[in-house]
C-alpha cells in the first residue's frame, strides 16, 4: 500500500508518501509544496493543486490523508488552510484516492502514543519508525510522513476487524 500524508498550509503544504510492505514502512519522498506572498490567493490556490497532481500522476499512491483544520486564535490563517485543505482534497478525489483526515491530537497519539505530544517528539518518532538518518525537513514535511504513518495505522487497526 503507498500512502500519501499532507499538511495542508497555503505558503507550505507539507507531503509524505510512504510504502507500506508486510508490516514494514518504508519512505518513498516526502517534501513541500511552496507558494509565494506575491503571488494572489487565486495562484497559491492552483499551485499547490497543480503540483499535487504532479505528485500523484509520479507516486500513484493508493490513499491519501490529510490533517484536519485546527481552529486557533487566528481565523484568517484556518480559513486560508481551509481553502488549501479544499484543494488538495479536490485532487485527491479526481484521482479518485480514498481519503482519511486525522485531527492533530490523533495524529501525536498514532505517532508517539501520546495525544499532547510536542513537535520533536513526533519528528524523533516519525524518524524512528521509518528508519531514517536525519529528521526529515522542513517541519512540514516530517509532518506529512507523520500524517501517512498515522493513516498507516488505523487502517492497520481497522483491518484486525474485516
């Protein structure tokens, strides 16, 4: 199974793909989707599209996972993650890939089997699970692997009950 995590963001969208082979994971890629300040909401928006498709015609995951919006103080910034969310769904669905969308606090717990986990604890785990030298940069696309990893998971749990 090849599955696709994302953190969604309009300046940074984060992505990792993973490759799930007998139990074992393994990193296929992972990196970021980068937008510019210049360029008008409009453009970020066909950008981060355009370069998913890129990646999914490339990797040809099987499903796809993506961070839910996570409401804070600023409202401008979640609707904004809001619209980049939207799009990347969209390609998502006319790729036709199942997708799965996991709120912060179930994503640490899939990763570090704690809920309120900090930032280097995920990346620590997300680097441990996955077998890899260095943590994975930027944060978010160490938060895209932890996103595929957390998908990696509960369809893992879930198959225990087919």
């Amino acid at each position: 199974m090849r599955i696709l995590g994302l953190d969604p963001g309009t300046a940074t969208t984060g992505y990792g793909i993973i490759d799930a082979i007998d139990g074992r994971l393994q990193v296929v890629t992972y990196g970021v989707i980068l937008t510019s300040a210049r360029d008008s909401a409009p453009q970020r928006l066909q950008t981060i599209y355009q370069e998913l498709n890129q990646l999914i015609a490339t990797y040809q995951p099987n499903s796809a996972a993506i961070e839910e919006v996570f409401f804070g103080r600023n409202i401008t910034t979640a609707i904004s993650v809001g619209q980049a969310r939207g799009v990347l769904i969209l390609a998502l669905a006319n790729a036709g890939i199942p997708i799965a969308e996991y709120s912060p606090p179930r994503i640490k717990d899939a990763v570090t089997g704690y809920g309120k986990a900090n930032k280097a604890q995920v990346q620590l785990m997300v680097r441990n699970l996955l077998d890899l030298e260095e943590t994975p940069r930027p944060d978010d696309a160490a938060d895209g692997l932890a996103i595929a990893i957390t998908h990696y998971q509960y369809q893992r749990f879930e198959s225990l009950y087919d």
